[in-house]
C-alpha cells in the first residue's frame, strides 16, 4: 500500500508564501499516484465528497467515489504521523459490515473521527426494508451499532425514523448522531448515547427572537455538531408550530440557545440589518470547537451582506462582514456578486479560518484562506497559489487551488487545516467540484521560529527583538506594527502548543 503523501514527514524544499507547499492526501486526478485507492490495484479515486479530521489534527477520514460499475463510495481513514496507514474502512456494494447475506448499499457523506482515530458514519445495508440505515463506530478496529431506523430509541421511547444524520465519534468514543432530521411529520432528535439533546415538537429552544418562543419544527440535515471533549452542540432548525416547512423561522442554536434567526436582527452585531439566510457552516466544518465552546457560522443579511459570526458560549460574538477589508489595513475587501463566504472553521483557541470570495479585480487571485489568531489576520492561501500533487516539495505539477466546495474544511487544535479543494491548471479550472483532500500547516500562535512548538526559544526571539518596528516580522505576534510586552504575553500564554 503506498503512503499516505510520499513526502508526508519530510520538510519539503520549496516554499510559497506563508510556509511549506500544501499537500494532496488523495485525488481524482486519474494520472496521478494519489488517486490510487488504498488496497485496490487498479482502481482510482473518481471524485470526492468531504474530509474530516480529529481534534488534535492527526487523524482524518474521508469519503470519496471511485471509478467501477455505480462508482461505489468509500470511507477512507489515515493517521497523519504514521506512514502507509491510509486505509479503505468500508466500500458500497462490499459485503455488510456485520456479516450476513447482505452489502453495504449507501454510505452517507458525513463523518467524524475522534483524536484515537476511532470513528462515527452512517451506512445502509441492502437489507429488504425500508428500514435500513445504521448509526454505526468503529472503536479499536471494531465495527458496533449504535442506533438502527425503526428500532426504539431508549431516550424517547419511540422509534428512530429515517434520515440519521450527521454521524461523528467524541472523544471518550461515544457516539453523537441525529434522526429524522430534514423531516417534519416524525419524531426526530439530536442524541448522543447517553443524552437526548433536543427533540422535534418537544424542544423549545432559549433566546427565540420573536418574542413568542415556540418548539423546533425541523432540523436541518446534518447541520448538528458536537464538541468532541466538552458537552456544547450546535445545530440549524426551523422553529414553528406547523408541519408546513414555510411556516417556520431559520434558527442556529448552541445548547438549545438561539444565536442568530432569520427575520431578525443578530444579538450583539453592529449591523441592525436582520437575517434573510444561514450558511451550510455546520454541514462538516469545526463550527464548534473540541474544547472551550467556541463556534462560528456564516449566513446573509437581508441588506445584501453576507456575514461570519464568531462566538463563544458565555462571550461576546465578533463579526466579519462583507466589504471588510480582508486582513487589517488591507484594500481588497471580502466580497462577491454571490455568496462571499464558502468556509469558515475554529479550533479550541478561538482562532477561526475563513474561506472566500474578495474584490480583486484579478478573478485569479480573488479567492483566499484567512487565519485569524484572535490578534490579527494574515491571508495564508489564495486562488492560483500551487499545490503539490506529487510530494516532492516542488511546485512542478502545473496545479492550482482554486476554492474549496462549501464548508468542507476542517481546522484542528494544532493548526493543521484540511480542505475539500476544487482545483485548476495554468490553463483553467477543472471539472469537478472537489478533486483533492488537501492540507497545509498554519502557523501556530507564539510559535516564532516556526519549530511546530512553542518554547523558551520563542520568548527568547521576541526578547531579542523588542521594540523593532520592523514590517511583518514574526516576533510582532499580534501584529501591532511594534515588537512589544504584548507579543512575549501571548507567546507565554501559548507556551507548550505543538504541532
């Protein structure tokens, strides 16, 4: 089986702007060695749909298509650290994970995998009902059911109806999953295996803004996360006393608190322009953090701008809007003729990513990565900037990024970003939405010298150069334009990050 990257634990020898040439995990491109599927001589990678990653950023699971009769999916699974461990779990039209006569006949494209690179998913079995879909984990090389459409639920007492969703594994190996989300005539929750979190009709969630609290009429398909260390859920519903889905009122709630609603203006934003639309941010991105209850997401205003919220429980939100200048000072500001903002993401430091659509008139360079650290914000990739396909550390592949389909992106506790990336040539886009699981290592806050950890050797460096008004200087942590107390306060209070 070949490696997960041929240079995966290599430092590569060409650099781009911020840092080493990000890096493809797999890809659909047919010529190339990463569009091998792992186990399978001779069979590629077609397309493929999302990449998820644990907390801590050293394991990631992945679900694709590759090339045979019905391009079955598959779930793929890699551990960052350890060579040759990119590993197909499960294949469509494959023999049935738990034996028996039948296969496994839909995977759906939502995961989640915890930092012992156990994982969570949601299959169908060729089974002869209706009533086939499986909340599955995997834990310790093992396969278990958690909860199966139709089966009685110990939590309410009522059978799970279809449509389970949004499958991922916490970090203690439990499972969170939702059931019959997207539908409004049955009886769908949000559960964990010890915790019923919110339940349709019964669920009435806080800080409704219409002044007239009603239940959760509708959740949104896989729009559910869970912090995989802390107890903290987020999810998009409609909220309503109907079955009749334009009755209802778009919410994104945390803990069964609404944040934002459409109709209405944001709790805590400068901008009184109410809500006409949510973005897909929690359809697989880190929009709540592992730890410390951080989230974001995205979403319209009926004035026309789109917007980032970014929040943590008990905190006060911040904002990015539309028209923003993109970095602090800059003139190219975040926008676009449709929607701005594809991605945004956050770690368990309340530093956020966001990914989008600016006014460069360049439309080859008028798409970018930004990483705020909670300082300041640095542009860490943009439209046209190489990939490397092939591992070699050089950008001699004549491939390009180009933008990421909607929200897939995953942004870890140790900075490593992974995204779902559509991609291009110097000749022009290609086809395909998403042709390559990609990642590249953000630069970790306080980690000066860009060992991967931050240490005495930091402190030193900034020491050594405070009071440098120098322009863009790593020791200028916070971006502030001077080397000063501030920058060895937050290398101190990063003291021991790692990648």
């Amino acid at each position: 089986m070949r490696t997960i990257l041929p240079a995966l634990l290599v430092v590569t020898a060409t650099q781009f702007a911020h840092g080493a040439l990000p890096k493809v995990l797999f890809s659909g491109i047919q010529t190339s060695a990463t569009s091998d599927v792992p186990g399978y001589p001779g069979v590629k990678f077609n397309l493929l749909t999302r990449i998820y990653a644990s907390p801590n950023g050293n394991h990631f699971v992945s679900i694709s298509t590759n090339v045979g009769t019905g391009s079955p999916r598959v779930i793929t699974t890699g551990d960052m650290l350890v060579p040759n461990s990119l590993t197909v779990r499960v294949r469509e039209t494959e023999p049935w994970i738990f034996g028996g006569p039948y296969t496994t006949s839909n995977i759906r494209s939502v995961a989640g995998i915890n930092d012992s690179g156990n994982f969570g998913c949601v299959l169908s079995s060729s089974e002869p009902t209706s009533a086939n879909e499986y909340s599955i984990k995997r834990v310790s090389g093992v396969f278990g059911s958690v909860a199966k459409e139709g089966d009685i639920a110990p939590l309410t007492g009522a059978a799970y109806p279809g449509g389970l969703a949004a499958p991922q594994l916490l970090n203690d190996n439990s499972m969170a999953w939702g059931s019959g989300t997207n539908n409004t005539g049955v009886d769908a929750a949000l559960y964990t295996e010890s915790a019923l979190l919110a339940r349709r009709a019964i669920t009435i969630p806080n800080g409704q803004l219409s002044g007239t609290p009603v239940p959760i009429m509708r959740f949104e398909t896989d729009k559910f996360r869970m912090g995989s260390v802390d107890s903290s859920f987020m999810y998009q519903a409609l909220v309503g006393t109907g079955t009749v889905t334009a009755s209802g009122s778009s919410i994104v709630a945390v803990d069964n608190e609404v944040k934002a609603q459409v109709g209405y203006a944001i709790p805590g934003s400068p901008n009184t322009e109410t809500v006409a639309s949510f973005g897909a941010t929690a359809n697989g991105g880190s929009s709540i953090s592992a730890r410390n209850r951080y989230f974001t997401f995205s979403g319209a205003l009926n004035g026309g701008q789109d917007f980032v919220y970014q929040g943590k429980v008990g905190g006060t939100p911040k904002f990015v809007f539309e028209g923003d200048p993109i970095t602090p000072g800059n003139s190219e500001l975040w926008g676009a003729t449709t929607t701005t903002f594809s991605g945004v993401a956050i770690n368990s430091y309340g530093e956020t990513v966001i990914c989008g659509l600016t006014n460069n008139p360049d439309t080859t360079k008028n798409y970018v990565v930004v990483l705020n650290n909670g300082y300041t914000s640095k542009v860490m990739y943009r439209r046209f900037d190489p990939i490397d396909l092939d591992g070699n550390g050089i950008a001699d592949d004549d491939l390009f990024f180009q933008s990421i389909s909607s929200d897939n992106l995953m942004f870890c506790d140790n900075n490593r970003l992974f995204l779902g990336a559509q991609l291009r040539t110097t000749a022009g886009t290609l086809s395909g939405t998403v042709l390559a699981h990609i990642w590249l290592d953000l630069p970790i806050t306080g980690d000066v010298d860009g060992s991967g950890e931050v240490d005495a050797a930091d402190i030193d460096m900034v020491i050594a150069a405070f009071g440098s008004t120098t322009p863009d200087i790593p020791e200028d942590v916070d971006g502030s334009g001077e080397v000063d107390a501030a920058d060895i306060d937050i290398v101190i209070s990063n003291f021991g990050r790692t990648r």
